[in-house]
C-alpha cells in the first residue's frame, strides 16, 4: 500500500513537471498565433481588393470592346458621309458651272425675247385688224413685263412663247366678237366675223350693212346683200348655234 502511494505522488509530480512547460510554449506561441491571424485577416483584405480589381478590371475591358464596337461602326458611318460629301461636292461643281451657263444664256436671251416682242407687234400691225385692243395689251403688257426685276427670266420667255401660241391659234378658228366701226361717216356697233386670217367681215346690228376689211388697201369695203345671209351663217357657226357647214365668202385669191 504504501508502495503505491509513492508511485502515484510520482505520477503527479511528472504530470505536473509535464503541464507546467505547455503552458509556457502557449504564451509564446500566442504572439505568433495572433500574427497568423492578421496575416490571415491581411491576406482576406488583400484578396478582397484583388477581387475587386479583377472585377473592376473586366468591367473596363467590356467596356474597351464596346467602345471598340462604336469606333468601327462610326469608322464605316463616317466613310459613307464622306462618300456622300465627295458626291455632294462634285454636284455642287457641276450646278456652279450650270449657273455659270445660265448667266450667259439669261445674257443673250434677254435681247432675243426683246427682238421677238418687237417682231410681233410688227405682225400684228401688218396683219389683219382684229381684236386690235386686245392684241395690243398683250404686246404692251410684255413690255412692261420685261422691265419688271420680280419676274424670272424662265418667265419672261413662257409669256413670249404663250403670245406667240395665241397667234398662232388666230390662224386655225373662226370668231365672232362685237365692236364699234365707222359705217358711211358713222359709229355703228357691230358684229364681227374672222375666218382665220383669210377674213374679216362685218354687219351691223340690224343686217342693213355688211363688209370685209381689204387689207391691201387696208380699208373696209362695203358687200352686196348676196352675203349678208352667209355673214349672218358664219356668226351663228362661230358662236355655236349652229353646226359647221359650207360658207361663200369674199376671200380674195393669192396672187
């Protein structure tokens, strides 16, 4: 019995020896422990940020290649634009020389449109006198109309041409219209006939008087009752009241 008490207050010494140096590694690992811990803790950090700028970085490359993406497709856009400047530019140089043309044309048009309202207002006092009011304010209205600066010169030139078709049409109708004459010393009102240009008649009112306008005399002759009937025919024709037929009329021959 006693042999075994001294065996265990042995035990208990060793144990103690041995407990007693592990609490004194603790303490001196515990500085080193609480290291790893900030170097655990520092590293975390530093992986966080790693992380973040792993993220931020292909953030930036996506951006990069969109970016990328618009230059292309800006660089094809503004290649086009400058296809259309270039057309634009070579339309432009030819409109300037159009212009440059046009200046000239309009230079020499002007003295020909001048020439062409004079020639017809010489038709028209040769030719025979009908309608002579009107055809002249057509005449005086063109000359008034080429003095005139708010008016183009494409303009000009339609109502030239347009007064030269209305004199051309005289040629191809026949007409009847009312006026005023001198009949043996008097001013009677009359009716009037034009056959194209071939003729140009009268009768007064009341059908007692009826003539022709001679235009190498350039006077109106008097005619006998044997064309009165016609006269009044040809009215009634040119006026629509009655539907075409054959006429005898005064027509002198050409030579």
């Amino acid at each position: 019995m006693k042999k075994f008490a001294t065996h265990l207050v042995s035990s208990a010494i060793i144990a103690a020896c041995v407990i007693t140096p592990s609490l004194a590694e603790a303490d001196e690992l515990q500085p080193v422990i609480e290291k790893s811990s900030e170097i655990t803790a520092s590293a975390s950090t530093s992986q966080a940020k790693i992380d973040k700028l792993t993220e931020q970085t292909q953030s930036k490359f996506q951006q990069y290649q969109t970016v990328n993406k618009e230059i292309e497709g800006l660089d094809v856009y503004n290649n086009q634009l400058q296809k259309q400047i270039n057309n634009q530019l070579a339309e432009m140089k030819k409109l300037n020389l159009d212009i440059d043309q046009v200046s000239v044309i309009e230079r020499q048009i002007t003295p020909l449109m001048i020439r062409m309202i004079d020639g017809l207002a010489q038709f028209v006092e040769l030719d025979v006198p009908f309608l002579p009011e009107e055809r002249a304010n057509r005449i005086s209205g063109l000359n008034t109309m080429m003095e005139r600066a708010d008016v183009a010169v494409s303009e000009k030139f339609r109502r030239v041409l347009e007064a030269y078709q209305v004199e051309v049409a005289y040629g191809r109708s026949i007409e009847a219209y009312a006026g005023i004459i001198d009949v043996n010393g008097q001013q009677r009102d009359v009716d009037f006939l034009r056959i194209g240009r071939v003729a140009l008649m009268y009768q007064t009112r009341d059908g007692s008087v009826a003539g022709r306008w001679d235009n190498e005399t350039q006077s109106w002759q008097n005619l006998g009752d044997d064309y009165r009937m016609h006269i009044t025919k040809g009215l009634r024709m040119a006026k629509k009241q009655l539907a075409p037929d054959l006429l005898v009329m005064p027509i002198k021959a050409a030579p």
